[in-house]
C-alpha cells in the first residue's frame, strides 16, 4: 500500500510518459515503410515494375496509359521503387488511413494538351515606289 503511494507521487511532479496523440504527433523512424506513391506525369508505362513486384500487387497498362496498385497486396517491398527507370515511384514514410472498402488504386496519365506553336508577329513590308 505504502508503494503505491511512493508511485503516486513521483507521477504527480514528472511530466507524463506518453504523448497527447492526435494533437502531437511522432515523426517516422528513418526507412519506414508506409505506402507507394507513384508520379504518374513521369511514367512511360515500360512495366518494370509490376515484372519486379514478388507480389504481382501492380498492374501496368500501357495502352490506357494506366498504373493501378492494389493496396492489400502489396507488402511494400520497395523493389518496384528501386527498378523504376524514370524514379516516379515513391516510397513515403507515412501511412495510408483505412479504407472502408477494398479497393485498388488506379491511375490514369491525362493526355497533354498539344501545345501550338509560337507565332511572331508579321512585319509589314513597305514597297518602294521608284
């Protein structure tokens, strides 16, 4: 009983040895393994990726212009990251909220808008009258 008192104490003149959670929050530990993130801009669709993934998690389209990962599969292995050629996938140290449904994600490259050529103004060309 008189322990009890002794722990009683000591707790009431130390700070507390956890943290307020949702107002802070802990930074990651260095090389955490939270999700993938993909770049789509970048992508040239080669399919490195889903040939490399030991999970076949991802599904690369290159017709659709399409990258589609299924979350729930993936065991984030970071391989797809490294053989990347253009490194437009991300491994992020943060994780993902929960889903209420299972789902894959998928991703669509939007075409690019054709960009038209600059015009220069024309110069007017005067005619000398000799």
């Amino acid at each position: 009983m008189f322990d009890m008192i002794g722990n009683v104490m000591n707790n009431l003149v130390t700070k507390p040895a956890t943290r307020k959670y949702p107002m802070e929050t802990r930074p990651s530990f260095s090389k955490t393994r939270g999700h993938i993130e993909i770049d789509i801009d970048k992508c040239i669709f080669c399919g490195m990726c889903s040939r490399k993934c030991p999970s076949n998690a991802l599904t690369v389209n290159r017709n659709e212009k399409s990258w589609e990962i299924d979350p729930f599969k993936c065991i984030i292995c970071n391989a797809c990251v490294e053989v990347c050629p253009k490194k437009c996938i991300m491994g992020c140290e943060m994780y993902n909220t929960s889903a209420p449904v299972k789902g894959k994600r998928k991703f669509v490259q939007q075409p690019q808008p054709a960009s038209e050529p600059v015009r220069e103004p024309e110069k007017e060309e005067k005619k000398i009258i000799a």
